[in-house]
C-alpha cells in the first residue's frame, strides 16, 4: 500500500527473502525518528489505559461539592498521580460538551442519558428562624401561613429564586414566599435566620449544629421530611482512563447507600459497572 501511494518500488522480494531497495533504505532512515516518537506517543497515552493517572474534572455545585469533598480526598491519597479539578459553579450544563469527566446534582436533574450513581445519603431542606423572630410572631402553623411571614430567599446560580418545597402525607406544595433579603447560598441564609432577620428555608446539614445549641428552631418538621440525595453521573465511555475506573470505584467503595438514596434519576439510565478498555 506504501508503495502505490509512492509510486516507487520500497521492498525488494525474492521467494525466499525480502530486503529494501535504494529508495526504501532511504525512505526507513528518514522514517525512524517518526516511528520512534510514534512509539514513545503510544507508551504515554497506554499509561492512560494501565495506570491511573492524569485529571478528572467534575461539575458540581458548592453545597454538592461538601458532599463529594471527603471521598475525593481519600481517593487522592490512594492515588497520588491522579489530579483532580472541581468546578463548583452551580450552573446545569452539557458535562461532555464542556470536557468534564462527571458531574454531581440531585438525582431529579441528571440527564437522560447518563449513568447515575446515587452518593447514598439523605438529604433535606428545613425551614428554621431564630427564637427571636418567632417571639414576636404568630408561629407558622401550616404552609400557606409562611405567606404573612418576613422570610429569607436565596438565588440560584441560574438566576431564579429557590421556591419552598413543602410536602406532608403525599401532599405536595410549592410556596412563592416573600421578603426583603435576598442571598446567594444556604449558608448567608443561615447566617441571616440566626439574627432574627426572617424564616430560611436552608439545607438540614448546615443548620444542624444552630439548632443544637438553640440559636434555630426547625419550623413546619412534618412538612420537609428527607428525600434522596445527590448522585456522581457520567456518560457511558467504551474507553474510559484508568483513572476515571479507578475513581468510580472508589466512589462505589466509600458512599454509604440507604433505602431512600437508591431512589434515582426516573431519566436515568440504570446503574452498572463502568466499562473496561
């Protein structure tokens, strides 16, 4: 085939041996150092395939980013030549289309197409307020009383305001709430709520060691129970690194799976093991 796309005569064949003309000697000494960085180019890309090594890039949120954290840092002290780059931006985008190797969401906004690992713990939004601020109010007895309330709401990265979502006995609600501040994360929320400046409707996690020593009280608890939680989702790869193997199974290894976080994506594709080269 290299002959006929040379139009000249490279081997020199005999029935019993085949030897290199003029012009094929001549073509092959000006040929190796090619072959020999072609060589070296495919033993840098199969420690890819045999080594975990190189970046992983996962998009995720700042509160998502919390839940992974502790399971990234024990993988990268199994793995020392693995890199790992976390865009905690908030925003929901094409992970393939933007070169990230995963992303983490509440199970309910991963893609279609995508595998979906669930990270195995329960997750809940509370409405809180500071024994102050309720003091001097009538105290919310059901939803719909949040509405005479001053309460605190946060903006989300894609510019709209977070809805309260309250359920209770298979009864479902959203309350559009109103007040005077408006914050970026959960966190200024809390910080907000703790002051006495309104009712925040903040993440469990966050707000768990403020109702402990009393500075919060949790209102409405029977209407914002526990739902499932994040998941790790990718896109399926015939050929995937051996560090992105490497990291999905330490994932697999070192979430904690309950019954409720189980409960994936309905737009998800099925759980399996991620494919091997």
């Amino acid at each position: 085939m290299v002959e006929k796309h040379l139009g000249i005569r490279i081997f020199q064949r005999t029935t019993r041996s085949v030897s290199l003309t003029e012009a094929g000697a001549a073509f092959v000494a000006r040929m190796r150092p090619a072959l020999l960085e072609m060589d070296r180019a495919i033993e840098s890309v199969n420690q890819f395939r045999d080594k975990p090594t190189g970046q992983i890039r996962i998009n995720t949120s700042d509160w998502a980013a919390e839940r992974i954290f502790p399971i990234v840092l024990s993988f990268m002290t199994a793995y020392p030549d693995v890199a790992i780059d976390i865009v905690s931006d908030g925003r929901l985008i094409d992970i393939v289309a933007e070169g990230f190797d995963a992303g983490l969401r509440l199970a309910e906004n991963v893609p279609q197409d995508m595998i979906a690992l669930p990270l195995g713990v329960d997750e809940a939004l509370i409405i809180v307020a500071a024994p102050a601020y309720v003091a001097c109010r009538t105290s919310p007895k059901a939803p719909a009383d949040l509405l005479h309330h001053e309460c605190i709401r946060i903006r989300l990265p894609g510019g709209g305001l977070l809805r309260w979502e309250v359920q209770s006995a298979g009864e479902q609600s959203w309350i559009d709430v109103h007040g005077r501040l408006i914050v970026g994360s959960s966190k200024l929320a809390l910080q907000a709520a703790i002051t006495g400046v309104g009712i925040a409707y903040v993440d469990a996690r966050q707000a768990q060691p403020y109702l402990a020593s009393g500075d919060l009280i949790q209102l409405l608890p029977d209407w914002t129970p526990p739902y499932g939680g994040v998941c790790l989702y990718y896109p399926r790869q015939r050929l995937p690194s051996a560090a992105f193997r490497a990291f999905v199974n330490h994932f697999k290894t070192h979430r904690s799976i309950s019954s409720s976080a189980e409960a994936r994506s309905p737009n998800a594709t099925a759980e399996h093991e991620i494919a091997e080269p």
